[in-house]
C-alpha cells in the first residue's frame, strides 16, 4: 500500500471549519466597508470585529468557556449580530430565543440549556425578568438599553449589565477562539415539537461553515450583498445569513420590527441587494401600497421559506421585479437544504407555470448531500407526483441532535437519514414537493387530504388573502378541512361560495367543510400558528 | 458540562467532504444540460456521470481500489476531465503528469508514485512508451484515440486497452465509492524543485471540496458557468475548476492546445463566460489581431496565475472588456490562495493605476486560512511595501505534504506555516506583492535585486512583447541581472537603449547589465524557463 495515509495534520494544512473564519477575512481585506447598520448606528467590518472581540473577552472574564451556554432573547439589532460571533468565539454556544415565546417556556428553555449569561433586548426585559422568577438556574442578565425601541420598561440596573459596558470593559485585541475541533457546538435553537417540551437543537461550526458557503454556491451571491435581514436572528440562527453574508463581506441592515413601510424605506435606502422572508411576509410586500415601494436598479434576490408559496405570491412578486427562490428547510438542518432550482426552459413558460414550478420545494442545496422521500419500508417512492412519502435529508448541515434526548436523536436520524417529519412527493423531473407537515394531514373518511392542496385551491379565489386549513373532527368521516381565510381589503365572499368555489378547482371531497372569517394568529416568524387553529376548529365542530 | 459533545457522528448527519458530491448532485439536477463540449463531441450531465461511473467500475474492474495511484497522460479532452471523477469514485489516486516532460521524469513518476494504471493520449502514446522502457513498474496502458490530434503515432493495440472500450466493458450502474474519510488522497501532483527530482504534492477529497466552494465565494461565479478550459488539466487539476465547474453545473469547452485563433473561435461559439491563464496567455490574447475576437455580450471573467501580469497585460485585457483577476498559488497549494480583490475605491482610479494594483498577488481565498510574509526569526514584516519575507500560507488547501518524503515534508510545514519559498512584501492596505521565488532574488555587491521588479520596467518599454530578468554570474558584484526580451512585432530597440530605459526607470543599479533578443523557451503553462535562462545567463558571463 502506497504512503498516502501517512501524513499528520498540522496547524498548516488543517484548520477546523468554522464561519469564526469569515469574519476574521472580511475584517482583514475590508475593514473600512460598511458591515451592520442599524438606524443612524453604523459599524465597518473593523468595527464589527472589535466589538465582537470585545464580547468574546467579556464572556471570558465572567469565567465562561467551551460548550457554556449564552442565552439571548434579541431583535434583529447590531447586539444580536455580533452575538454570532462574540459568543463562539468565547468558545460558548449561543442560544437565540424566540421572543414571542412565554416567560414559562423561556424559562423551560434556561433551566434546559444550562444558560450561564442571558443577553436581553431592554424591550423584553419583564419577560426576561418573569421568566428567571421561573427558572431554576439564574444566569446573570446583560440588557441591551435600546433607545429606539416602542417600550422602555423600567430595568434594575443594580441587578444587571448594560451591554455596552460589558463590551468596555473588555479586551478589544482578544483575538478570539477558534475551536479545535469543527464539530464543535455554536449554536443551540429550540424547537416546538408536536407535543410537549421544545427540543434543543445543537448546530456544531462545521455545519454553519458548510451551510454558508453552500448558500453562497445555491443562491449564487455576489460580493458584497446588501441585505436586509427582515428574518429573525432567531430563527435557525437567522437561516445562517448571519454567517454568510460576513463570507461575502456584505452589508447587513437591521429591522427590528418588520412592516411593509418600515421594510421598503430601507431597502430603497439602502439600494437592497438580497432579503428573507416568509410567504406572509411576501404577500404583505405584494400588497402593498405602490407609493411606499423604491424603484430597484436591479433585480433583488428574496428567499423564502417556512410554507409553500402561494403561486399568486411569487406571481405578484415576479411582475414587481424581485427575484424569489423558494426553499424549504427546519430548524434541524441549519434552516434550507432544499430550493425550488430553476431549469431553463422554466423561462419560456407563463409566469402561472414559473409559479407553480417555484413553488415547490424543489432539489438539494450544494450544502446538502442527499435528500429523498421515503415510505414506510424505507423505499423512494416512486417519482410520479402523487405518492405521498416521508422527506428525508442527509448531510453535514444535519444538527447534531437533541440537547440531553437521545431517544428523540436516535430516532431522528434512523437508518442514516435525518427524517423530516414532513410528507411529499416526488416528480418526474426529480422535485420534491412537500405536501403536508406530517402532522397537518387530514384524514377524512379514510382518504388523506393535503391541507396544503385545499389552500393552494383558496389562494386562487380571487377575495382571499390569506388561508390556512386544518382538520376538524367530524363524527361521520373521522375528520373533514376546516379553512380560516383573510379577505382582501374591499373584496368579499361569503361560505357557500368559498366551499363551491373549491369543489370546482379540485376534487370534492377535499373542500372544506367550514369556513371561518377573519385575522389569522401568526408567530412572529409569519407562520400561521395552525396548532391555535386546531383547537378552535375542535371547538367548532 | 453541558452534553454537547455528547453525540455520535452518524450517516444521517456526517458526510466526508468530496468533489464527487458536487457531480451527483449536478447530474441529480440538471441531467440533460450541456457539460462537457469537446469538437463535435458533446456530453449532458447525465452522460458524463455515466461514462465517469463506467470508468470507476473498469478501474476497479483491474483490481485497484484506495490509494492506487492512476497516472494520465492526457490534454485537455472529456476524457482527463472524466479522470477528476472516476479516479476518485474507485477510490484511486488521479496523478495528473505533464505532458511536456521528458520520458525519463515520466518513468521517474510511474515508479516513485507507484503507478497501477497509465492512460496515455495517443499523441503522447511514443513518449509514454520511452518512459516505460525505463521505468521498473510496468502499469496497464490505456490510449485515448483521439482522431482530432495532429499526429497519430502507430499503437500496439494488443499492448493497451482503448479508452472507450474500456468504458463499454464497465458497469454504468457503478454508483462510485465516496471516501469514507475526507483526508484520504485524491491526487498525487509532481512539482518540480530547484534541484533534483520532482516532488509528489499530495491533495485530498475535502481540500478539493473547499477549494471548488472558495473559488465560487471568492471569483463570485454564478450558476452554469460556460468555461473554455485552457489552463492544462495536468495543472494543479487545471487550478480545480474540474470540480468547481461542475459544483455550478457549467458547461466545459475543453481545449486541446491553446491558440488565440482556437481560443476565440470556441470562445464565441459558445459565448463562454470564464476562462484561466498565465499571463502570457492573456499577452497573446490581448495582442491578438481583432478580426478573430468575437464579440461578447458579457464581460468574459479571467482567472491569470504563474507569474506577477505585467500592467501592460492588464490594461490591454480590461480595455478588450475581459475582467482578469489576478491570483497567486502553488501546486502544494492545489492553486490558487490569494487574490487581487478589488477594493472599492479602485474604481476611480486610471487604468493603470488599477492595472498596479491588480498586479500584486493580493490577499487570501475564503479557501485560505490565514497567508503572512515572515522575515527569518518568524515575525511578520512591517506593513511598509519594501521589507521583503517569505510568504507563507495556513489553510484546509494545503497538501498532506510530499509523497514518500519526510524531510521535505516535515521542511515545508515549519511552525504551522506551509513555506512558499517565495519572496515578497505587505503594503498598508495588506495587499501581498510577489517579489520574487526565492530562487530568482539577484544578490548584486549584496544588494537584493527583485527579477520582477525589472520585469515589470522592462514591460513598460513599448518595443518590447515579453521579458525575463534572472541573475548572470559577475565577478565584480557577485550576480548582475541579466535580460531576456522579445521584441513586438514591428518594432526594434537596442541594448543600450533598453538599458538606459531602465536606469531612468527604477534604481540605477537594478538594470540589467546584458540584454539578449530571441523567442524565451517557456513550459507547457506558458510560464517562461528561468531555469534554462539561467544557464544561459552563466555561458554569457
């Protein structure tokens, strides 16, 4: 056997992989650019990097180290940006909270995780504050004293740090760790099961390393993007781009709070190259008024994710010149690992076909390795469109796992793949299209009906603006489509319509059965809160 | 401690990093795309990831699995691109060898890389043969037919295996073995020292995956790139844009042997968008006469390496709408490892002010840890331009080292650093500027002379097409530098003028003492002997 297994790594030729790097390289070649800004605040990359190294030293100072915990509970401000880095280079792993979550489930998710710092927007300090009078572990409080924030409630000071202190503080030519080992944790996203107790999910550098420059490769990002992070940090650590816009040495704009007027003054400020956002989030965009929307010199690039698409969405979204590709991902896989790639003869198709097609979830990102959809005995279902599987995901943007549960990890990742948890389907042309969470399939008198279908059927009525199906317990056929819409402002329709409208525009027996009016309970990523809508249509039945 | 390390790597959610991903996916996604264009032969994705896993299943059809080493000798054709796969997919080692060398270097490296196989263009079939008389292991031969060459030496078909029958013997089905660690070798490169043999530069799976990812992030190339290949696959793996290309699903126009007239013709066939090439490729590019430049609809993005670009070459190139970056690396360095990264406020700037910049080697890949100029206690050199060190580089694209060599190895990996042995300087912006291998630094009455430094003033001289400065032995000062120079056609200059030329152009005692007139000898990448130069410069002293 020739000697090509007989060399030692060494510090030359092996660095673990870590989006730690990123912001060192960027820092290093542009340090005067423009990185983070956030109303009149503005930081270069030079700046950027003092501060987080400042925060890294700080968090060292408190005794902390590999593998401790740093909770947060931020908007999308410069703070939470700089806790990407600051807190891993600690060697910690940061913990983002959710900030619509309760002071019980907050502090479920301390006592869980093992927070030993808790960074707080000033804005959420009461929550914060109820939430440790839960806990049982009471880490120290930092508070972060924005100023442009609606509410400023009363904070003890005596009690906690203020962050810019915390960073005063410290060292700012602390060089920051870098971890030995790129399977390392970074970073620590609770997600909300079916039942019970959120799950913690453990992202290790690697992964967040990997997932960067795979949305560099997938989304094809140029340098120096501009980009509008109207996605919560929070979220799959703000579906990475966090990370890989530093890669890119990008200029990041903070929203802190998202609406239609908030986000275009901004973008058209700020001549926006690229954003995120839920279809919701889209179709509010779409809506909106055309005086409050900029002239682009340019095409941006949106990602969406979190539901499928509403063909009428991406139409609105293409004819006002943005660029939407729609991914698919979940928080175990660092958010996206599928999107909907275009093909080329996509382009000579109307832009009803262009939004059908997109609208699936479509193929794998470089980022990921494999993907497929499985039925029970583990075999690919067939590619025909139609027979509904399980999707499955392998690769190096996979978590590695459950935070202290190895019964749900073990059975996350049987037979070598990462199950999803979500049905779909594959077609001829290789796309997967998911068709249900598995859990929002509704099962009505024996036949499956896809609560993603029946909406797919709302959106295209023409006085519906936002739907959303779920099953409703029905003595005769076990469970039948409950459907809550939003009308357009100025439009209407009454039940009976809505229900024929949809026997006509799919197959009868997948119409709902009801229809209820009005606003939508939405979490504070878009999502339509469907597990609240469950209830209410238990309740209705 | 909390649990964090507390999880297996496993299927699901560890995939070791390789090239070979990149083709499955691409193949997976766009099946029926052009990949690989070759005169009238043309192959989709699908094709080629069939013809590569029916290469695998014959190599490993002969026995050879991990770390076999499979030698080529092979132009720029679909075939050698189909080695970059189904080498690596039977788990051999793809050893890419010159194909201007000599028999006797080529016998050195059948047996010094333990060669199991050999494939052989039948152009370079006698050469391959001479070596093989001389070598002491005797691999199978392969011949690749190919009708286009100019010279079709007679082969002993009874000695070898034709290429495409032994593809049609071999299993399409062969899915291709993925390295089940991501260190294991992928290639074995021969790189020529100042003395002696030539080194064998081990590469492996996840530094070509990183490479390909760094290059996307750092050349911002976008999907389906149409790459005219003209930097020899034998190169460094033709700089890795084998694997790189097919990350971004591109389709590669492989190039026999480079001419301007062959290079411009594909070049507008198939309105390519990015090519690679040592700087005096592009000479011979941009001096080209325009009637055969077709015109494009895009700037054409340039990749240039080998040498430092004259500013003359630059400034032609941008003026013919070509974007060249200038990048800097070795083949221990699987290619490049810094680049000329435009900054801002370069956009302002005269073109040969740019032209001056761009001509450095600037600063490091996303691929590239970390790159410093060291002087010889091991500290960095002040930020000044002028104090000249030892560039070094750190980094996940860094060789194992050299095959079967210790010493050198062990030499090359001091402190954590892989040594270039090359000279240059940091200027204030932290831009990188070659000086000089260390090889070519002139010791004039103890004074460094830069061989690039007078390069670049004899290029300024608008007589003069191509030039190359090494040291000629004087007995008064040691070494004086001694130049080669071709002149542009039509035009004419003496000795003593090109010598008074650079005695008001730079520093009296940099000039060149003698000047000789005549074609340079140059490798097969273009880049200019110095070696033979050398000797040359000795028999004149």
């Amino acid at each position: 056997m020739i000697a090509y297994d007989d060399f030692a790594k060494t510090k030359a030729n092996y660095v673990p992989l870590s989006p730690i790097s990123f912001l060192n390289r960027t820092a290093d070649i542009f340090p005067d650019r423009l990185a983070v800004v956030y109303n009149d605040r503005q930081y270069s990359w030079g700046e950027v990097r003092t501060r987080c190294r400042r925060l890294a030293s700080a968090i060292k100072n408190k005794g902390l180290g590999r593998n401790d915990t740093v909770s947060v509970l931020l908007h999308n401000t410069p703070e939470m940006f700089e806790c990407h880095y600051g807190v891993p280079m600690a060697g910690c792993v940061l913990n983002t909270i959710n900030t619509r979550l309760d002071a019980d489930t907050i502090a479920y998710i301390i006592d869980h995780g093992e927070s030993r710092l808790f960074l707080v927007d000033r804005e959420l300090y009461s929550t914060a504050r109820s939430a440790l009078e839960k806990s049982k572990l009471k880490p120290e409080v930092i508070v972060i004293d924005d100023k442009s924030a609606d509410t400023q409630p009363d904070v003890n000071w005596e009690d906690v740090i203020e962050y810019e202190a915390f960073l005063n503080d410290a060292d700012p030519k602390f060089p920051g760790e870098h971890p030995e080992d790129e399977w390392q944790a970074i970073a620590l996203n609770y997600t909300s099961g079916t039942t019970g107790r959120p799950k913690g999910v453990v992202y290790h550098h690697r992964g967040s390393y990997l997932m960067s420059m795979g949305t560099v490769a997938s989304w094809a990002i140029s340098m120096h993007p501009r980009y509008l992070y109207t996605v919560p940090m929070f979220h799959c650590n703000g579906w990475g781009h966090a990370w890989t816009m530093t890669l890119m040495a990008g200029t990041i704009i903070c929203l802190r709070a998202f609406s239609p007027e908030a986000f275009f003054r901004l973008a058209g400020e700020h001549n926006i190259t690229h954003f995120g956002g839920a279809p919701i989030i889209l179709n509010m965009l779409a809506g909106a008024d055309d005086s409050i929307k900029p002239t682009f010199t340019h095409s941006v690039k949106a990602m969406t994710a979190g539901a499928p698409p509403p063909a009428s969405v991406l139409k609105a979204m293409a004819e006002a010149g943005f660029d939407v590709m729609h991914v698919y991902g979940l928080t175990e896989t660092y958010g996206h690992v599928l999107q909907a790639a275009a093909q080329d003869d996509w382009a000579g198709k109307t832009i009803e076909e262009q939004a059908d097609l997109q609208a699936r979830q479509g193929v794998r990102f470089t980022n990921t390795e494999d993907v497929s959809v499985l039925d029970e005995q583990g075999q690919s279902v067939p590619h025909d469109g139609e027979t509904i599987g399980e999707i499955m995901i392998r690769g190096n943007v996979v978590m590695k796992g459950y935070l202290k549960d190895k019964a749900e990890t073990q059975n996350a990742f049987e037979n070598g793949w990462f199950r999803s948890g979500d049905l779909g389907v594959i077609y001829p042309d290789g796309y997967i299209q998911l068709k249900d969470r598995a859990k929002d399939i509704i099962i009505s008198g024996g036949e499956n009906i896809s609560s993603v279908e029946v909406e797919n059927t709302l959106y295209k009525h023409p006085a519906i603006d936002v739907a959303a199906v779920v099953a409703m317990p029905d003595e005769k056929w076990g469970e039948v489509p409950c459907a809550f819409v939003e009308l357009t402002a100025g439009e209407s329709a009454t039940e009976a319509e809505i229900i024929a409208f949809c026997k006509s525009n799919m197959a009868g027996f997948k119409r709902p059965k009801k229809v209820v009016f009005g606003e939508l309970p939405k979490t504070a990523t878009g999502k339509i809160q469907k597990k609240q809508l469950r209830e209410t249509a238990k309740s209705l039945s």
